[in-house]
C-alpha cells in the first residue's frame, strides 16, 4: 500500500461525508463540493493502484 491509496481513500470518505451532510442540511454547495472531493479522492487511489500494479510486476521480472 502506498501514499496514493491511502490519501485516496481518505479523500474519499471525507468527501462522502460532507456530501451526506450537504444533503441531510439541504446545501447543494456542500454536496458538489463533497462530490468533487470524492471524485478526486477515487482518482488519487486509482493512480495508487496502478502504482502499485508496476511496482509488484516490476519486482517479479
């Protein structure tokens, strides 16, 4: 695991929660930027993913 995934998935869950509460408070601001985080938090863990999938295939050459 490395910082992209982790950072990532974090990114992830505080967007979804400040979505959740934008909803639940009625804020469109709020759930677009809860949003916005989660899109980015999910593309920062894809780029960890696929770091990883070349670090494990360039271990085993």
């Amino acid at each position: 695991m490395n910082k992209d995934q982790v950072k990532g998935a974090v990114k992830d869950a505080a967007g979804k929660v400040q979505r959740k509460t934008g909803e639940a408070i009625g804020s469109p601001k709020h759930e677009a930027r809860g949003a916005a985080k989660q899109v980015e938090g999910k593309a920062q863990k894809a780029l960890g993913n696929a770091r990883e999938a070349v670090k494990g295939s360039r271990d085993r050459v």
